[in-house]
C-alpha cells in the first residue's frame, strides 16, 4: 500500500516508517525535520509546514492509509508553558489534514489522540481507576493539549460521518523508549529520569517534580507499534486506548531506572514544577475487545534498553 506517516520525523513515527517498511509498504514520511537519531527508513521525505493547507495536500496526494501522528507537543513542562500556540499549531495541523485526506480520497485515516482528553476530576488520586474510553465526555481535559485532542477527536468523528471518512482514533498513554527526545525541554518522564540518572554520580542526587507518589502507565515503543497496526486494520472507528494497565509511581520509575544504571541516588522532590494529573491509567478492556491483544512489555523490561539508548547518547556528549 502507499502510506504517509505525518509526524514521521519525530520519535513514534519514525519507528512506524521502520514498522511499514518492513512489511513491504512504500511509505512517505512528512514532517517539518527529518529524524534525529538516524537517518529515514522512508522511501520518500517530505519536509512541510502541515499547519499550511498545502502542505497537508502534498502529504496525502496519491495514498492509501495516513497515519496522522504530527503534533507540537512533548512533556508536562513543555504544554503546560505553551497553551496558545501548542493549541493553535495542533488545531491547524489536524484540521487541514482531514480535509486534505478528504480532497485525497484516502482509504483509511489514523488520527492518534492523548489520555490527556480524559476529564480531570478523574484524575485527581494517585489510586486512579482506570480511564474507559467513554469517559472522556462531559469534558474535562488537560488545559490547551488535552481541549486541542478532543476538539480533532470530534472533528474526526464528523469527517467520518459526514463524508465517509474511514477513521480510527487511538488515545495513547505515556509513550517512551529508544530514540525519543531525552533532552531540551520536550522529553517525557521516563525519558528525563533516564537522562538525569545517567548523568549523575553514583552515590549523587537527581531532581524529581512533585512528591513522587503520582501514578502513571508507561507503554514500550513496540507494543505501541504493534497496537497501531492492529488497530488500523481492526475497522474499528470509536476512540481506543493504547497503553499498559501497570500502574507505576513516580518514584517507582525512578528505582526502575537506577536499577538499569546499577546506580544508588538519593532524589530532591520540587513541588514547585509541573505534575499534571494525580493519577492516570489505562482500561484495555475495549482493546482487548476489538483486536484480541494489549501491551506486553512490562515497564522494568522497557526502562533498560531505552536507559541504555539515553545513557549511550549522552556518552558522545
């Protein structure tokens, strides 16, 4: 099939570029930057502006399936600094690529959402019970990136509806592993412990937001594949979570991630940082339902390739 990965110069979709071209896809990838850690496996780059209309045409001209994974986005410090415009660029991009897969004729349209869409006030204990997909209304979610992700969710659901759009939304939580930003303001949490970690003596201390004790599930870069291409070829339309039910702590990160460094630190908590949501998981129960499988890897298995990928990069430092 002819498939374009929009995002594919950012960390998940530049594996899914690897993913499709190993089962034989020709693939376009679209992104303002090429990939930062290694070269594309994509048989064509394109490098556009997919706020602009134009470039969204470019992108979907003449394909099968798109996978829309381009957003500006990255960690709770980075969204909650940049409300205005993460929102503003993210409505552009996925407004224009909807239509754009529309004027394209494209077959089948992957829009990857966020479990920041879930409503906060279930969200406010680090006990968190497990997000169903049909809680996300009456709306509540993380202020600019969570409210920009619900909007293209429903903008999705109208494309499909009105004009026939073969649609799949896939919520993700807490995506992490090797080639990911690590550094600069945009990394996630697994991520950031990792670089943190690697850069301190054993023996030293690191700097951990908030108390430690906020809950989240972690999914491995493969298993978020994996569930992407199942999904995509599910036929399933409504909005499906794609993460672990293994609820971990903060602090259990951190432990996890000394543990891969063979490293004992003590940690500074800062109450003064971004933390986001108290607690947050993901109920599989509609995955396992529409494509007999979830996430495998379990986050101790997953924390040490992607520690020794960060610690590796930074060694060249």
């Amino acid at each position: 099939m002819n498939i374009v990965v929009a995002g594919a110069g950012g960390f998940i979709g530049h594996h899914l570029v690897k993913r499709l071209k190993a089962e034989g896809h020709r693939v376009r990838g679209v992104d303002l930057k090429h990939p930062e850690f290694e070269d594309t496996h994509a048989d064509e780059f394109v490098i556009a502006d997919l706020r602009n209309f134009e470039g969204c045409l470019q992108a979907t001209d003449g394909m099968d399936d798109v996978y829309q994974l381009a957003a500006d986005m990255g960690g709770i410090g980075y969204i909650s600094a940049n409300y205005a415009f993460l929102t503003r660029n993210n409505t552009l991009i996925n407004s224009h690529m909807l239509e754009a897969a529309r004027v394209s004729r494209v077959k089948r349209y992957l829009y990857t959402s966020s479990a920041c869409v879930y409503p906060s006030f279930l969200q406010d204990s680090e006990d968190v019970k497990p997000l169903r997909e049909n809680q996300a209304i009456p709306a509540d979610p993380e202020k600019g990136y969570g409210w920009e992700k619900l909007f293209a969710e429903q903008l999705t659901a109208y494309y499909q509806e009105e004009c026939g759009l073969d649609a799949r939304i896939v919520r993700f939580h807490n995506i992490y592993g090797p080639l990911g930003t690590y550094d600069g303001g945009k990394e996630k949490a697994p991520a950031a412990i990792c670089r943190k970690v690697a850069l301190a003596a054993d023996g030293a201390g690191i700097e951990v937001w908030g108390d430690g004790e906020q809950t989240r599930s972690f999914c491995y870069i493969d298993d978020c594949i994996e569930g992407l291409r199942r999904i995509m070829e599910s036929g399933y339309t409504r909005p499906v979570n794609l993460g672990t039910e293994e609820l971990i702590t903060v602090n259990q990160l951190v432990d996890a991630v000394c543990a891969a460094a063979g490293k004992k630190l003590s940690r500074h908590h800062d109450l003064t940082k971004p933390q986001g949501v108290r607690g947050r998981n993901s109920d599989n129960t509609v995955l396992n339902e529409v494509i007999g499988w979830q996430p495998e890897i379990t986050f101790q298995e997953g924390i040490k390739p992607t520690y020794r990928w960060i610690a590796g990069e930074l060694a060249k430092w």
